[in-house]
C-alpha cells in the first residue's frame, strides 16, 4: 500500500499534480485547512460571566499537520455592519488572543471568551474569532462569529449573518485528496424551535458553477448551516454569494465575497 501511495505522489509530481506539503510533512499531500466555526450562546441573567467556546477543526490534507495560526477576538463580524448588532469589548465580552498549535494530530482546539451577563434588554450582539498568521496550514473559514442572544426578553426570530474573507481551496484535477464544493457558513442568533428555517442565495463570478436558486435549511434547534457550490480544481478567482428571504427573521449581513485558489 505504501509503495502504491508513493508511486501516486510521484506521478502526481511528474504530471504537475502535486500540491504544496505541509511544514514537516511529506510530499504528495496538502497542507490541511484550519477553519473556525460560528457559536450561538445566551449571554445569562445574572451578575458576572458565561463562557462561549469557539472550536478550530483542520480538514484532513493527507499530511501529519505540523504548524500553527494566531487568533483574536474582534467586534462585530469583520464587515461593515449595524452598530446596534455588535458586542463590544471590554464591555459585553473579555478579548483573548493567542496561537493554536498542531503537532502531529489534527484534533481540534478550542477558544473560551467570557461574556458579560446581565440583565438588561437589548439586541442580540456578534463578535468574532479571527485566525491570521498561518504557519505549515492553511486558513479557510478565518472569521468565526458569535451571536451573544439577549434572554432578558421573549424574542421570536433570530438574527443571521455571514462574514466576509473566506477561502475556498481547489486542488489540480485528478489530485485524490481534491475536493471541489465550497461551504459559506451562515449563523442565528438563537435556535428557531418552529421547525425549518430557510434562507435563499446565489452567487456569481468566476472559478465555480454559480448557482442560481440556492437553498440554506437549519433544521429544528440549529444555529449554523451552509451554502454550498461547486469550484472548478486548479482555478483562481472570487464568487460573490448574496443571501435573500429568510423564512423567519432578519438578515444583518447578507453578502461574502470568497476567494477561489488552488492549493498553494
């Protein structure tokens, strides 16, 4: 079996296949991706803090990770939004920076950040975990945002965003380890417990099949789902996905512009 997956990395080198080796990692395999995933919390009533955790997965590119990124908390979602939805640091939650670490395992990591509780009514709020600094990985989804529900009033819909800066890798075609689908990550502010939550989209641009009447479905009790399209291996480019008519609730960021590249 070994002798077959060499003799593959060296026809994938010969062919012009073969994709950049993660940092200590050996050749014929991909750096892995880090992303970090969007929470939703209630931020509690009384005095003092709850803790939101945030968790960074590596998808699997075939080589013993072995590297590092940098993270830290940012308000808002890292676009352009209502000040009215944005957690404020030092105010609504504590910052936290700091470098998360792989040697060998791709297990993922976790980020606490403590949030102020209180009891006053207001609107539900997002800050964010941002990954930079990447080292022997790579970064995917960069912007993790968190919804901080206000529970100090009965509220009957949530809230969705999206963020801007995430990346899509293609591999050359024909690569085993290559994947073609992009996933754009949607967040509520607060489960919807009514039974499914939909959300439109579409995208356009270059590098991947637009797609024309997409739909996003977060089941009973969810907070995160994904759009998802088809990129084209070996290509570079962007598609811009715009989100329309929820089912319930409102958009508070509606548009991510993604970046198309292949591995590299």
């Amino acid at each position: 079996m070994r002798r077959i997956a060499a003799l593959g990395a060296a026809l994938a080198v010969a062919f012009g296949l073969a994709v950049p080796v993660a940092e200590g990692g050996q050749a014929g395999c991909t750096a892995p991706v880090a992303n970090v995933s969007g929470v939703s919390q209630a931020e509690g009533t009384s005095a003092g803090y709850t803790t939101l955790v945030f968790t960074v997965s590596l998808t699997d590119g075939g080589c013993a990770p072995q590297g590092s990124v940098e993270y830290r908390t940012i308000e808002g979602n890292g676009s352009p939004v209502d000040p009215a939805f944005i957690a404020r640091e030092s105010v609504d939650y504590l910052p936290r920076a700091g470098t998360l670490t792989w040697s060998g395992r791709a297990d993922a990591q976790t980020v606490a950040v403590k949030v102020r509780a209180d009891s006053f009514v207001e609107n539900d709020e997002m800050f964010s975990l941002h990954l930079y600094g990447e080292r022997g990985v790579r970064i995917g989804h960069s912007v993790g945002v968190a919804w901080v529900a206000d529970d100090d009033k009965v509220k009957t819909a949530p809230l969705a965003t999206t963020q801007e800066g995430e990346i899509c890798w293609s591999i050359p075609p024909n690569f085993a380890l290559g994947t073609t689908t992009c996933k754009v990550p949607l967040v509520l502010s607060r489960p919807w417990l009514a039974g499914p939550l939909t959300i439109r989209y579409r995208t356009e641009g270059s590098a991947h099949e637009p797609v024309k009447d997409g739909v996003v479905t977060f089941q009973r009790g969810e907070t995160r789902a994904y759009a998802e399209f088809t990129i084209v291996p070996g290509q570079t480019g962007k598609a811009r996905v715009e989100f329309f008519e929820p089912s319930q609730g409102k958009l508070v960021y509606a548009t991510s512009t993604v970046v198309i590249s292949p591995a590299g």
